[in-house]
C-alpha cells in the first residue's frame, strides 16, 4: 500500500506545480474580479492536472470556485465557497426541515422552505451524519436555540453572534433537571431517539423533535411546561418549567410551550420519587469551549466526523494507513477555517470518468492548500449536496453530482443568506447550454462552440453590485456579433455562419455590456444520440436531441436540422428536426444520425409501452413480506374513492411492521408474462419512476433488479425515512451509469430498520414507469 505522507507530499508538489494554491495569508474576495474562468492542461512532474476552473462571486464576500482537477490517474471534481464571515451582508445558519430534527429533506427542499420564509438563500450545502429517522448525530444549534444534542460532540462549526466562525472538537454537553428539593437528574440527550437498549437514560424533548417523542414503552414520560410559551431552550441559559404530569407511558404528545422528559430503568426511578403534577422545576444545559455563546451550531458527528486540521497540521489519526477509514475514498463534505475565512468543500466521488472521491488525509492536505489551519469532515458519501446561486439566478441550483443519482433526504443543511440590499443593475452575464465543466451544464459568460449553420440560444442575465439578480426587459437588450462569425435575433438565438471562425457576441442594457466568445468549428470528433437505447409505443412522438464533441472533448452546438437523419426496421419516419413519428405497428430498428463523415445511433423498439406496470389488473403482480406482522402484507386494486392516479385502478399495499426486529420489508413483486419472478426493461431507460401516495411514516422505498450480468442489486427511491409526505407524488431514480443492461426488475419494497418506527401504514402506487428520454 502506498505510504499516505508521500503520497501528499506529491498531492501538494501538483497543486504548488499548477498554481492552485492560496497563500496563507487571508484573501480579499473583494479584490476577486466577480467571474473568472480558465481552461489550464498543465501537467507538472508530479503527474498533476488541472482540467478546468470556474470562479464567480455569489454575494459579497463570498466567492464560488469549482474544479476539475487529475492526480495519479484519479480525477475529483469539486466545489467551494471561501466566505468572509465580516461581512455584514453574510449569515450563515444551520437549517433542518420544518425546524424540526426528525424530517429529512433533500437540501434543495430546505431551500425553498427558508425562501418561503422570506430568506434570500445565496447557497447551502448537506450537514451532520443522521439517524435512519433523519435526526442529526450530533449538536444543532439554530438562531441560539438548541435543537438536538448527544451528550459529547465530536467536531463542530460555531457561528457567533458577530457572524465569525470557529471550528471546534471534542465538547461536552452538560444537562441536568432540577427537582423542587434540590436533587439533581442528570440528562443524557436533548432531542434524540429513545430506543429500548436505554435501560438508564434520561432524554429531553422540545417541539423541534416533532409531534411527539416516538419512544418505546418501558419508561416514564413528564410534561413540562414552560414558563412562557415563547421559551426555548438555550445554551447556558436557565429554563423554568412547572410539571403538567407523570406518567407510565410512551410516544407522548409535544406541544409548543412544552418539553417532555422521558426516562428509564434507574432514571425513571428518580423521577418518581421526585417528581409530581404542579412541581417547579428548572432545566440547564451547557457545553464547553465556548459553545454556550454560538448562535449557530453545525456538527459533524460519526465514525467520519474528523479533524482534518489542527493548528495547521494534520492530525496523526487520519494517516494511520491501518484504519480502513482513512484509505477510503468518498465524497466528502468538509469545513476549514482561516481567521475570518471559511472554506466550504464538497468533493463527488463514487463516479468513475467524472470524480472518483478523496480520502480523508487528502481532504485534509487539499484544504491546508487554501489556507486553512483548522478543518473538519461532515457528513459525505451520497449525503454531499452542494448548492449556490449562479450569477443572474434567483434562486440556488445543485452544481454538484451527487453520487446516489437523486439528491439524498439529509437530517440538516449549512445554508449561506445574503442581506445585502437590491439596487440597480451593475453588471451582465451571458450564458447557454453548453457552457460549464461537463455537458448541460450553465456557466455564465464562458467561451462557447457552434458548428456552421447551428443555432443556440443566448441568455442574459442582470446583477447589481452587490451580485443580487436584476430583471431584465428584452426590449431593453440590444445584441451584437464580432468577427463575421453569425448572426443574432432580439431574443438572443444566435445562428452561426457556414463559415469556421471566431468572434464575439455582446449585449447591452444601456451601459452595461457583457461579451462571450463563439468559435464557429466543423471539426467533431463524435456524435452521440439521446435516448440511445429506448421503447416507444405505437404512434407515438419522440423528439430526438443530438449531441457534438469537439477535437478537445468539449460540447459544440449542433442545431437537427443540421444533421441528415435516417431509420431502419419500419420503425417510422423521421423528419429533418429529428423527431420521431413511431409506426401504428409493432417493430425494432435504428434511427442515424449522420454529419459529416460521423455518424450516431439509437436503437428503437415500437410497440411496448413504456409502463413497467399500470396497476389496471392484478395478473403478474403480488405481495409478499419479510419481518411483518403475520399476514398484515396484502396488495390489491381499488378504485375511487380510494387514492387512484390514472385510469380506473391503482396498487395498495397495506403492511405493519410493528414489534418486529431486523430488516421489515413490505414488497410489490412483479412476474413476466410466464409467472417467473422478475420483468425485463427493454432498451436503457436513463431512470425508473413511479407514482407513490405517501403515507408519511418515514420508510425506505426502494427498487430491488437484477442487472444484465444476473447480480441483484437494490436501487433507492428515497434515503432511508425518505417516505416523509401525503398524498400523490413522483417518484424516481437515476439508472446508474455503469449499469448492464438488459435490466429486470423484481420488486418494489418499503423498508424500515429503526425498531422505534416499526409502525402499520399504506401505501398506493400508479404507472410504474421507465423514462429513455429526458
């Protein structure tokens, strides 16, 4: 195995080669031109490349960076935010779902919440690890109130009441109730799961853990209320309460102006001895090193949650090449600090071609490299979720690709507001659907290729000077094009020449300009069709969209119409603008793309529907379970009045996991059209989606296939408690990239592991479905 300090020793000798590295002084963002882009192929001795860089503000004192980057045949593709934290324009706060610590939501969700709150989100990345119900591992501390607490910490982020940062590690919680004759009971948690194996625990309750406490039976539970019904529980800050009751009990209600105490084996002896209806009570909870005087709390609480860099050094742990968890790589979701700095990171990983993911020690030496002298890991792997605000935007997009193929529901989120005010507008970007770091993506102002002849539609957008988006009228934009290169209309859809060449297009609001450069090429190197591999049904119309690369990898505008297009096997015909009409029969063929000397195919199967399953008869489905309740799986048809999505039926699946141990699964089995267990899919679908009516109890819904190779796999619906809403909603999965097709698929299961929330429910499902197309 190689020796991890050399093999940094040579990560930083690249980053020092290609020019990548911060001094360790602190860094003017304000110096930092607002966008800036490179295309850098610099290989230094050390095997290193930089592949591609892109950099723009996102808000005053905050600059957005993300990278492409190859070392020793491994490439990572990264994102990050250096911010500074004196800016008084700039809040950070750590966000949950609803408020509360048991409703997992992707961060793009949390998003929108705190945007329906009023909150201009400038961005937002994943938080701690969670629990299976969602609750996160560690300390959360939100606008000062303390949402959930285990009674140590392992490394957190501190946000002050100035708005700075700090990184810490190893606090104690230190929370205790105080009895009208002056015994004291000593806390273990504030806000976390309950289970059966705290046979001596003492758990405190807010209305942030949710409607209720979700505990087993076997303890007491008191009603506290508190002295006002505004109070909240804070750090260092007494709590006075009165008891409401005590009661054998389990899963108590929570109000607001409430907490509730539940404790077991010894503990709950003390509070019936103690304790009784009408007692004043007082509770105080306090953390050392500094913690009491944060007004935002975000932890990093598991197995992973390290120290990546203490006082400047990395710490010997995370070297130790004997520890599995140090030689992993993963995406990673990592914090560092210099003075006033903070450096937010999230590196994909787990997908060959695009990223392949860092170790720890590698986190840690690339983000020494900006600067920072102290840092730690968070919550990575599927769970790292990087969201920003792209200049012009209202709203934050997801730039990177996270490693599950759909986002991941997570227990918390780092989000970035800005509160700077909306004045006039400054400056202009220009952007289309071929600028970025990997195809599709949309990156403001980079340089752009266009085939002869090809069309692609130009977007301007507006900013003020303080990187707030402006609106912008089309009547108000005028557009230009340099160097003979094409041609422009009012809307922006330039149309390239038939000539190669390079020039510019600008446009202008008034006196505000911003120009992209267009380099008009005919020389490909290859084609590729989408859908490529796809079921159609009789009649039906299919719009095809073709894809060009340049010599240097990069994407090149390609208008259909551009194209001559062709198909095989009486599939149907094919017009000019690529799209196609199927035949009224059944067939199997092939449609071409040609351009050139190049050429591209898809295979075409006409006939079969695209549903996998329409739940209209019950013929080759079936339920069955594991770890049930005896007999309580039953799948059936129903109709209106009950839940019913298309047509005249739907599937429900009733189960009840309750009292059982292990792994409960609830499962809708499909057979072929022989009785044998199993469906084919024919082509390659690019996701498999169904149409799901919530019950909300939180369970793992998840797609059990067997790939081309004859493995089993399990993809997943949702994360695990990612079953969270009511009523209708579509759900999907991304098919993973390295995928053998052809794919069969075997069930659709509900799952649930967390014996606190083996809990009966119902479920109904419509039109099971494989998409070929975007």
């Amino acid at each position: 195995m190689m020796n991890w300090k050399k093999s940094l020793a040579r990560t930083m000798s690249g980053w020092l080669a290609a020019g990548l590295l911060f001094t360790a002084g602190p860094l003017s963002l304000q110096s930092v031109p607002a966008y800036a882009a490179s295309e850098v192929r610099t290989v230094s001795n050390t095997g290193y490349d930089l592949i591609h860089e892109q950099s723009f503000m996102l808000a005053p004192g905050v600059r957005h960076t993300s990278r492409t980057m190859e070392l020793g045949g491994k490439r990572q593709s990264l994102q990050m935010m250096e911010i500074d934290t004196t800016d008084p324009f700039t809040e950070l706060k750590a966000v949950s779902s609803r408020g509360e610590v048991s409703n997992q939501e992707t961060v793009g969700y949390m998003i929108q919440e705190q945007e329906a709150l009023g909150q201009r989100v400038v961005a937002g990345v994943n938080g701690d690890f969670f629990s299976s119900v969602g609750v996160p591992s560690g300390l959360q501390i939100t606008d000062g109130e303390i949402i959930t607490s285990p009674s140590t910490i392992k490394t957190l982020l501190l946000v002050l009441p100035s708005g700075r940062v700090k990184l810490e590690d190893s606090v104690t919680m230190t929370a205790t109730l105080t009895a009208p004759d002056g015994e004291v009971l000593a806390l273990n948690m504030i806000n976390r799961t309950r289970i059966p194996s705290h046979d001596n625990h003492a758990f405190l309750f807010s209305p942030r853990f949710g409607s209720s406490t979700r505990t087993p039976e076997g303890g007491v539970e008191v009603v506290l209320a508190a002295a006002s019904p505004n109070d909240r529980l804070q750090a260092g800050q007494r709590q006075p309460a009165t008891v409401e009751s005590v009661r054998e009990t389990n899963d108590t209600p929570i109000s607001e102006g409430q907490f509730v105490l539940s404790a077991s084996g010894p503990k709950a002896d003390w509070v019936r001895e103690h304790l009784t209806a009408g007692d004043k009570v007082h509770i105080d909870v306090s953390f050392d090193k500094g913690v009491n005087q944060a007004r935002q709390v975000l932890s990093g609480n598991s197995t992973l949650g390290k120290v990546l860099l203490k006082d400047g050094e990395i710490p010997a742990d995370i070297l130790d090449e004997t520890d599995k968890n140090n030689t992993d790589i993963h995406p990673r979701t990592m914090l560092g600090t210099k003075q006033d700095k903070l450096f937010v990171v999230v590196v994909d990983g787990r997908m060959p071609g695009h990223s392949d993911g860092i170790t720890l020690a590698e986190g840690a030496q690339y983000l020494k490299s900006l600067g920072a002298d102290q840092a730690i890991n968070i919550d990575g792997g599927g769970s790292s979720t990087y969201y920003a605000r792209l200049p012009g935007d209202s709203h934050p997009s997801l730039l990177n690709r996270t490693s599950d193929g759909p986002e991941r529901t997570v227990g918390n989120s780092l989000m970035l507001f800005t509160k700077a005010p909306v004045s006039k507008l400054a400056s202009l970007v220009l952007e289309s659907e071929l600028t970025g770091p990997w195809q599709d993506a949309s990156w403001p102002d980079a340089p752009i290729a266009v085939a002869p002849g090809s069309e692609v539609q130009l977007i301007a957008k507006g900013l003020d000077r303080h990187y707030n988006p402006v609106a912008l009228q089309p009547e108000e934009l005028s557009w230009t094009v340099e160097g003979g290169i094409g041609t422009i209309e009012a809307d922006g859809r330039f149309r390239a020449g038939l000539d190669e060449g390079s020039g510019r297009v600008t446009v202008q609001s008034k006196k505000v300009t911003a120009s992209m450069e267009v380099t008009v090429t005919d020389r490909l190197s290859r084609l590729e069709l989408s859908p490529v591999d796809f079921v159609i049904e009789s009649g039906a119309v299919m719009p095809m969209k073709v894809k060009a690369y340049g010599e240097d990898g990069r994407r090149v505008a390609l208008s259909p119409d551009r194209v001559v297009w062709s198909s095989e096997g009486g599939i149907g015909s094919i017009g000019e603008d690529g799209v196609l009409t199927a035949t009224s029969g059944e067939a199997v063929g092939t449609i071409s793309a040609q351009y050139g000397s190049l050429t591209a195919e898809a295979r075409v199967q006409v006939g079969p529907s695209p549903i996998i399953e329409d739940f209209e008869s019950g013929e080759w489905i079936r339920g069955s379970e594991v770890r049930t309740v005896p007999g309580s799986v039953q799948l059936s048809l129903v109709e209106e009045p009950e839940p019913v999505r298309f047509g005249r039926y739907a599937g429900k699946l009733t189960y009840d996991f309750t009292g059982t141990e292990g792994t409960s699964g609830a499962y809708v089995q499909f057979l072929d059209e022989q009785g044998a267990a199993g469906r084919i899919i024919y082509g390659r679908p690019q996701r498999l989606g169904v149409w799901v009516y919530g019950d909300a109890m939180k369970h793992h819904l998840r797609i059990g296939i067997t790939d081309g190779t004859g493995s089993n796999k399990i993809w997943n619906l949702t994360s695990a408690g990612g079953i969270n809403w009511l009523g209708w909603r579509y759900v999907s999965l991304q098919v993973p990239e390295e995928t053998v097709f052809p794919i069969k698929v075997r069930n659709i299961v509900i799952e649930e592991k967390n014996v606190n929330n083996k809990t009966p429910g119902v479920l109904y499902f419509d039109q099971f479905t494989a998409e070929y197309a975007d």
